[in-house]
C-alpha cells in the first residue's frame, strides 16, 4: 500500500517550492512520483479571489511564488501552504466517507430498478445482485447504507428484511409434543442419525418442520428441505394434526412410486411436535411390511441440528410476515410460494437456485409430480401479492 502524504511532507515541499526546486528534485528528496507531488500542489493551493487566470498556473510548479511579475500582477495568484494543505486533505478524507458516489440519473435509474424488486415483489438483495444484467457500482453494504440515508426516494428500511431482528417470542400454552422417553423415539434419536450417516456418508437427507401463521390457526404449513440441493416442498395441513402428515407422505409415495420415494427421502430428520408422532405410518409400506425410509428426531431445544429448513423458512416470512393467519391460504397459494422460493439465486449454491439443483439430479418427470416449476429471475416474486 502506497504511503499517504503527511504534514511533514507537506512543510518540506512549501520550503522547496520558496527555494524554486525543480519538480522531480522534491519528489527525489520525498522518495514520492513526480505526479504525485504535482497532484498534490495543484489540487490543494489556495488563491485570491480574482477572476482572470494566469496561463503559467496550469504548469508546475503552478504558484506563484518564484514569479518575477507577481507584485504588478492583477491575475489570480496562487500559493501553496502546508498548514491549509493539510487541513484540506483531512477535510477531504471525512467528507469522502460521507454522502453518495452516483449522479441524478444513476439515483433514478437504480431507484426505479430496486422498487420493482424490493417494493413489488420483495426479492432478497442477493437475489437481485446476482440476477441483475447491468451490474450496481457499489457493493450490497454500501447499497444498505444508501437505503439507511435516504438516498434512494422509494425504498425504506423496512423493505429490507434483514435489516431489523425479529421480536423476542412471548411464551404461550405449552403445546404438545413427543416427550424425550417416549417409545417412538427408540432408535431414532439424534445420536441414532449421527451413527447412521457416519455409515452412510452420502444419503440424502431430508429436514422436516412446520410453519405457523397465528396461534389460533387451523391450519400450517408442512416443509421439507433438501440438503444438498436446499430446494423446500410445501404443504398445507390442518395444525397438529399427525394424519395429515402421514397423508401427506402417502401422496408422495403414490406420485413418486415407491423406488423414487426410497431414493428421495431415504433420512429425515425432524424435531419433536407432535404432527411428527407417527413415524411407522410414514416408514413403512404396509402391504409389503417393508421399511422404505428413516426417520430421525433432534434434541429438544436444539433447533440448530436443522439449521437448513430453519434458516429458509425466513423466505416464507418474506411474504407472510409472523402474526399473520394462514387459514385463509389454499393449495395453489402454497404452490406459488413454494416456486417463488425455490427460484431465489443463493450465494451457498453459488448463485444457482435450488430448482436448478434439484432438476439437474432428478429430472423433469420428478420436478412435475412435486408441482415444481422454473421461474425466471426478474419474475421471481417473494411479496404477499402473490397470494391475492
């Protein structure tokens, strides 16, 4: 890294300019490029107020200390001082750090361009830096803080999802759930998955869970995440209720065939609601008595051992925010969602979407019997128009 020019520097160069030191002699004694020390006099000089400009000002050493015609002169005259050089030079500095690097037309143009994606459809930021065809001149911090000053007239910090923590829980009624000693559990504990994938390194595996609008809902939302490809599948179900899960799953098996169904779901991993209390229904094949997937719990308390379907979830609340009931949504609302999602580009993924993915490794036929569809980038829409 070159060094920055100091007040040291600055009071030996005042002092060579007086003595009429040639331009490459001071940049000599300072161990700096001639242009360097150029630059530096030229843009931090001071001057009178006249109007008319000397033609010799425009050339090193671009003052006029060492002019012969300087006392009769009635043209602006220059000086350079190493005090008021300094002080420019940190004014410079704390004002670079201020402010916005864009001129009108660029504010409008990029302000037009974010609201259609923010505003209207309420794409995630690294979706829209990585599907954008001419490339912002700023960083996504540096667009955070231009949201955060105001600078672009039609978006607001609130259009920027991350930009505010969510609200402490309240603690409701306590909801019921599978205890840790009940039967079921035996052999499907958490230890029982991390002894099973230490023997089968390369199973797919499927994370399980669900999403609630209001408390007093009747109905809920059934995710299932892909690990691998971190495409979710998305059904509705009535709250609570562990038939609807096994309905579900038996969907599933009738669409995919059994052979897929194996192949797809081979582990899940789950977490102790109670929805999630009938994992025999969802195992087996009861015509055969054979057993076609596993199904695993996490620890209580310890939402981080599915840390994948937790975290994508936030996409659900980017179009249904928390609070909001989801006894007003039907199948295709949740099909729509599901595809907005599952086309957002993801910086773990290197910028491909989930559906790219998951298509890539199990095809079209697959893709069409779980409802999943490509959207283009610019018509990914995560707002709760969608819904409507």
């Amino acid at each position: 890294m070159k060094e920055r020019i100091t007040i040291e520097n600055r009071i030996i160069i005042e002092e060579l300019l007086r003595l009429n030191f040639k331009l490459n002699d001071i940049a000599h004694a300072l161990s700096k490029h001639p242009s360097t020390i150029s630059r530096e006099i030229k843009n931090r000089r001071t001057h009178n107020n006249k109007a008319i400009i000397c033609s010799k000002t425009n050339r090193y050493p671009f003052i006029c200390y060492n002019c012969a015609k300087k006392y009769n002169c009635n043209m602006r005259k220059y000086y350079y001082n190493y005090k008021t050089a300094n002080d420019n030079y940190l004014h410079t500095m704390s004002n670079s750090r201020r402010g916005i690097d864009m001129d009108i037309d660029q504010i409008e143009y990029w302000n037009d361009y974010f609201r259609d994606k923010l505003k209207d459809k309420n794409q995630p930021i690294s979706h829209i830096f990585n599907s954008m065809d001419s490339k912002f001149p700023k960083s996504i911090q540096t667009f955070y803080n231009y949201i955060h000053k105001g600078y672009f007239p039609s978006l607001h910090d609130e259009m920027l999802s991350r930009s505010f923590s969510y609200k402490v829980r309240v603690k409701k009624d306590k909801i019921k759930t599978i205890t840790k000693d009940n039967i079921i559990k035996n052999g499907r504990k958490y230890s029982d998955f991390e002894k099973y994938i230490k023997k089968h390194p390369n199973v797919n595996i499927v994370e399980m869970d669900t999403v609630i609008g209001k408390l007093e809902d009747t109905k809920c939302i059934l995710t299932l995440y892909f690990r691998k490809s971190k495409l979710m599948l998305m059904f509705l179900i009535n709250k609570y209720n562990p038939d609807n899960v096994v309905k579900v799953f038996n969907y599933l098996k009738h669409n995919l065939g059994l052979k897929t169904f194996k192949t797809i779901f081979e582990v899940i991993l789950t977490d102790n609601g109670w929805e999630f209390s009938k994992p025999d229904d969802i195992e087996y094949n009861y015509k055969t008595n054979e057993k076609l997937i596993n199904i695993f719990y996490t620890e209580s308390y310890s939402s981080w051992q599915k840390g994948g379907i937790e975290r994508n979830h936030e996409f659900i609340r980017y179009i249904i925010p928390k609070g909001i009931t989801f006894d007003n949504l039907t199948k295709k609302n949740v099909i729509d969602m599901m595809n907005n999602i599952n086309n957002v580009r993801r910086k773990t993924l290197d910028y491909h979407t989930p559906y790219d993915l998951f298509y890539e490794q199990y095809g079209e036929d697959i893709c069409e019997s779980l409802h999943l569809k490509f959207i283009p980038k610019d018509e990914v829409n995560l707002s709760y128009k969608i819904l409507k």
